[in-house]
C-alpha cells in the first residue's frame, strides 16, 4: 500500500525573484511571508523590532548618564570635558585628584599614564562622596552602553535564525509529493515493519 501527499506550490515560492533566505537576511521574517508563512513573519518581524527599540533605549540611557556625569565632574571637580577618553573618566572616578593619580603612578614608575598639570586635564573633588556618586553614573553608563552590544549581537543572531527558517521553509515548500511505502514481513521466528519515505 502506497500512501502519497500532493503539496501544491505557487509559482513565487519556487521561483521568487528575490531568494526568501536573502529576504531574511536582510529582514527578519520578510522571507517567511513571501512563502506564506505569515504568522512565523510576524514573530521573526516583532522580535526584530523589539531589539532594534531596545538598543535605541540602552544607548539612549548611556548618553544621558555619560552627559550627566560629565556636567557632574565639571561641577564639583573642575574637569574640562572637552575631548577626553573613557579611561580619563575612569581615573577621575577612581582618584580625588590629578596629584593622587600622578604620585601613586610616579611610584610605580608608570611614567606613561601621568597627565600633564594644565587646565585641560586637571581635577580635584570637592568631596569623596561627590567622586562616589559620579563613579556610580559612569559604571551606569557603560553599563547601559554594554547592553546595547549585546542586543546588537542578538539582532545579527536574529538575522541569522530568520534566514534559517525561510530556507527550512523554503525547501519543504518544494517537495513536490511524498510518498510512505510500508513494508512488512515475517519469517518463523520474527517479524518485520519498515516504512520508507520518497520525496
């Protein structure tokens, strides 16, 4: 006995002018309607769109609290923020003062980390707790900024799964029949079933 299944295609399915893959690559879930997988589109589509919102979000949030921190230490340490890098605020956080910093670095004879005492690089906090509370905003921004790298990692993953699906989708949507041939025997002391599948 022969069972078969007739799995009729459209045309664009099997001969899209785009390939569905590279639909989903370039979109998630862009592939998976153009084989009429709308349903599965639509997840893949809303997942990218909740991690694009959420890396706009986390790098949003790290640029408020890297403003903030900036005007803080400008405010109650005397720091020009102008074209200073991420290990300058580190320092700033990490040390009341540009003379704290110098002479623990002269005595570890890490003469290359020493700043020069001018107006542009010179801080001293008003108080520790001040320094605290702006080491706090710092961590938060870089925290936040963190995120967002990892959300771009899971986006590039996004990608990648969507366009897998479309091509899963894309190939059993072009079998054309699929035939179950089973077969059965018997000897004295066993019997037999196998089922063999044509696509």
């Amino acid at each position: 006995m022969v069972f078969s299944q007739e799995i009729n295609l459209n045309k664009d399915s099997r001969d899209p002018v785009i390939s569905p893959v590279l639909k989903s690559l370039i979109f998630p879930g862009w592939g998976e309607y153009a084989l009429g997988y709308q349903q599965r589109g639509r997840i893949m589509a809303l997942t990218e769109s909740v991690i694009f919102i959420s890396i706009l979000g986390s790098y949003s949030n790290s640029n408020t609290f890297e403003s903030n921190y900036q005007s803080y230490a400008a405010q109650h340490a005397g720091v020009s923020t102008v074209g200073k890098n991420r290990q300058y605020w580190i320092d700033v956080g990490n040390y009341l003062s540009i003379d704290q910093f110098n002479e623990e670095h002269l005595r570890w004879r890490d003469f290359n980390a020493v700043y020069e005492q001018d107006n542009n690089w010179n801080w001293a906090w008003d108080d520790d707790g001040n320094r605290i509370f702006f080491e706090k905003m710092r961590i938060k921004a870089d925290t936040w900024k963190l995120r967002a790298s990892f959300l771009i990692g899971g986006m590039v993953l996004n990608h990648i799964i969507s366009a897998i699906d479309a091509l899963y989708l894309f190939r059993i949507s072009n079998i054309e029949n699929t035939d179950i041939v089973p077969y059965y025997s018997t000897n004295t002391d066993q019997y037999n079933l196998s089922l063999t599948i044509y696509f």
